[in-house]
C-alpha cells in the first residue's frame, strides 16, 4: 500500500518529488526497497514448504 500512496504522490509532484527536498524521495526508494525484500522472504517461503 506504501508504494502505491508513494507513487500517487509522485505523480502528483512530478519531477520535483525525485529531488531530495520533500521526504517523498526517501519514502519511495523505501517502500520498493520493502517490496524487494518482501518478495525474497516469499521466495523462500515457497522452497522451504515444498521441502517439507
């Protein structure tokens, strides 16, 4: 849901919100940074259950 409101905003703010001025740059690298890391955990999760 983070990267989805995030991306909302960066639409809204155009190229301004890339710039390192409003905390929305920090909030979007963050949110695909979860995302990423969240998919690994997934990943995972999938290799250990067919394991067992």
């Amino acid at each position: 849901m983070v990267e989805r409101v995030c991306s909302k905003a960066l639409e809204i703010f155009g190229a301004v919100g890339y710039s390192k001025d409003l905390p929305l740059e920090k909030y979007l690298r963050d949110a695909k940074a979860m995302s990423i890391f969240e998919s690994a955990n997934q990943v995972q999760r999938i290799i250990i259950s067919s394991m067992l």
